[in-house]
C-alpha cells in the first residue's frame, strides 16, 4: 500500500506562486464563502432531518431560522409558510429564502475578504483544501445515494395496490417512482453510476474522473426532478455545482485531449501541505473518511431497505376483490357510484391495508395483524380519525370473509383472491423481457 501512497504523493517541490486575475481571486473567495455557509451547517434541500439539539449544525440551523422568515416577510414580501419542515421536502419555501440569505452573505463575506486581503497573489494552498473539502462533501453524498439503489431502499417493488390505481391519478412523482421500482435492473445500473462517481472522487489522482462521472449521473437526476416534480431541486443542482467546480479547472486540458485533438499537459501538483510526512497522513485520512463513508452508507441504506421487502404471509398476500358487502346490516349493490362500497381490498405490507372503493382513490390504514393471523386493527394515517377491527375467515385459500367495524359501522365482505398471474388483467407483473418482439406491445 506504501509504494502507492508514495505515488499519489508529490514527488517534485512546491511549484512557484502564481499571480491569479482579480477576477479568479474573487471568485475564489465567494466560492469558499458560499460553500462552506452551504454544506458545513448542513446542506440545504437535502432529507430536510432534524438536528441534533446542541450540535454545531444546530446552532446554525437555529440561527438560520430567526433570519430566513424575517427576510421572508419583510424584506421579500412573502405570504408562504416559512417554517421549515422535516418532511422529506428539499424544495420548501423556507429552503429558497434560506439559499438567498447564504447567497448575500457570501456576497457580503468576499466583499469584506477582498478589501482586508486584496494584496495577496492568489489561494493556490487554501484553493487545495477547498477542492478537498469540497470532493470529499460530494463523494460522501454520491456513496448514500448509490447505495439507496444498489439496495432496494429508495426505489422499492412496486405495491399491489399500485396495479389497481390508474395512472391518471398517480402524481409526477409517483409515476417515477413507479418506473424506477419496477425494474430492479436499472434502478441497481443507476445506483452503480452513483457510487462510481463517489469511490473516484476519494482517490485524488482520480478525482476529475469522479467529478466527470457524477456531472452526467448528477445531470439525468436533476432532469428527473425537474421533469418529475421531485422535491430535491435545490439539493441536486448544488451537487451539480460541486461537480462543476471540481472539473472546471481541467476543463482546457479535457478539451485539448477530446475535442481539439492537442497534446493535454499534465496538471501542476500542490500539496496541501509543506511537510511531506503530513501530507502522507491526510491522505491516508481521506482513504479512511472514503471507508467510513461507504460502510455508513449501505449501513443507512440496509434497514429500509429490509423493511421495504417485508410482505404479509403468502396465504394473506393479494388482492382480493369484493364480492358481497354488507354496510349496517345493508347490503350494498355493485355500481360504480357506491363510494361507501368497496371493490378491492389488498393485503401486501405488514404495516399497511389498502381499500380501493367503488368510486375514488384508494385508502391506505395502518394495520396491525394479530398473531393468529385472523383478526386485525386499523387506523387512518391522518384526518378524519378513523378506527376499526376485523376478523378474518378463511375456507379456502382463494376465499375469505372479512366481519368487523370501522368507527361503530359493522361491516361484512367476501373475498375472492384475484389472480395476479392472469397477463389479460395484469400485464405490467407478468410481460417481462423479450430479445424478439415481433410487435410493440403498448397495451
């Protein structure tokens, strides 16, 4: 391992200074700013997680959230909520107020920066340590994000009662998040696009081959989430911005070499440091920092991913369709226009029963299956509250009377198993893949 360290290291003597532009220093030193404002207290537009009370991230975050709905109101004029809100949401009204604010005070920071420092030639050194601060933040993010697909935590099968929705009444998101699930093949491709980039842009001597690969993946999922209405705008342009001021200063040297046909001269080295020793241990500690990011991610990743794969018993597992329903000792006849009937009811995860009516969307209750497999209790996800229990019977496999009451309404259904293998009904589970396909199969 040594003889390789020892490649990576530089082997000629700290090149001399060179002057920058005004230009290249002030951009510089907003690029620094801007950075750091943005990724050290926590990225902004990311899982949208609440933090730690005391933490350093914090504090900021605290502080961030006395100025941003000042501003918001004040200054901008706004009516929104500007409350931030950990629901998974990057793109929250608080998040583009929040990126403003960083934006002027990184303006603020260079301004002051440039006036204080403006007799110094360049950054040469403390631009080494911003890339690396900067590729280790991104590698880091690419690696969680690989991992959520090498695992099937981020895009899981698809539900059973997802067969039964029809497509108009998916949201942008949902329909992507459809496509994605259904194949585990390219979901996993994407995944190892991702994690790709991540593992290059730990090995320095790799790093603008790292940064190239996360620009074209990072790129397909900014297209997505624009084109898809995925809440992760703000966060994945960053990343593409982190990629971009990785590349760009080869970006001449990767022209010459694929565009112009020129001879591309290697890149001058800077050390981060003067001492060739502890330059030997920060790179051993970015070897390390890329270990420990790898592990973390598929550590995060491995739980949801479980859970996403858990199903019911298979003798449960189905949709099942409903056949006789009785409301309050009523029978309900079987018309379209019945909301209160049901149609199908679909057992798939442990934790969830969908409820598709004659008439709406379908209804999603938490579910909690009693240990014998036969009696059951749900509860409603959210307004208005709704509470019931059920007991189930079974003569046979393919049949099965459902007998309870949702918040005092008695309730009595059979059922009849679906047969999820029939192409007619359920083309999407069973086409599969073809080499000849004498006709595009649309429908």
């Amino acid at each position: 391992m040594l003889p390789q360290l020892e490649q990576d290291l530089p082997a000629v003597p700290r090149p001399p200074e060179v002057e920058w532009s005004l230009a290249t220093r002030i951009g510089f030193r907003f690029a620094f700013s801007y950075f750091f404002l943005y990724i050290a207290p926590g990225a902004v537009g990311s899982l949208g997680v609440a933090e730690h009370p005391g933490s350093y991230r914090a504090v900021f975050s605290e502080l961030w959230q006395q100025i941003v709905p000042w501003v918001g109101t004040s200054v901008l004029g706004l009516k929104g909520s500007l409350r931030e809100i950990p629901n998974g949401s990057g793109d929250q009204l608080y998040d583009y107020v929040l990126i403003l604010c960083i934006f002027v005070t990184a303006l603020f920071v260079t301004a002051v920066w440039s006036v204080l420092d403006r007799k110094r030639k360049s950054y040469q050194q403390a631009y080494q340590w911003l890339r690396l601060f900067v590729r280790l933040n991104l590698a880091a993010t690419m690696m969680i994000y690989g991992a959520s697909k090498l695992l099937p935590m981020q895009f899981a099968e698809i539900p059973l009662g997802r067969l039964l929705d029809p497509l108009g009444h998916l949201s942008p998101m949902g329909l992507l998040w459809s496509f994605m699930g259904y194949s585990r093949a390219y979901s996993f491709f994407g995944g190892a696009g991702e994690m790709l980039g991540g593992v290059l842009l730990i090995v320095p001597a790799f790093s603008t081959l790292g940064a190239l690969v996360s620009l074209g993946v990072l790129s397909n999922v900014l297209m997505l989430n624009l084109c898809y209405d995925v809440p992760r705008k703000i966060f994945t342009i960053h990343l593409i911005l982190m990629a971009v001021f990785l590349v760009l200063p080869d970006t001449r040297r990767i022209l010459n070499l694929f565009i112009f046909n020129r001879t591309a001269e290697p890149s001058p080295t800077v050390p981060l440091l003067k001492d060739k020793q502890l330059n030997r241990g920060v790179l051993i500690l970015q070897y390390l920092y890329g270990a420990a990011s790898l592990a973390l991610a598929f550590y995060v990743c491995y739980a949801p991913a479980v859970r996403n794969q858990e199903r019911v018993a298979a003798p449960l597992r189905g949709i099942w369709s409903v056949e006789q329903f009785v409301s309050n000792d009523v029978p309900m006849p079987l018309l379209v226009t019945e909301k209160e009937r049901w149609h199908h009811v679909i057992f798939d995860a442990p934790d969830v029963l969908t409820i598709q009516p004659m008439k709406g969307n379908l209804q999603l209750y938490a579910l909690k299956l009693g240990q014998d497999g036969k009696n059951l209790t749900i509860s409603s996800f959210g307004d208005p509250p709704m509470e019931g229990a059920f007991t189930l019977v079974a003569p046979d496999p393919d049949r099965m009377s459902m007998t309870g009451h949702i918040n005092g309404q008695s309730i009595s259904a059979t059922l009849k198993r679906t047969d999820l293998s029939n192409p007619s009904e359920f083309l999407l589970p069973n086409r599969g893949f073809h080499w000849v396909t004498p006709v595009p199969r649309w429908r």
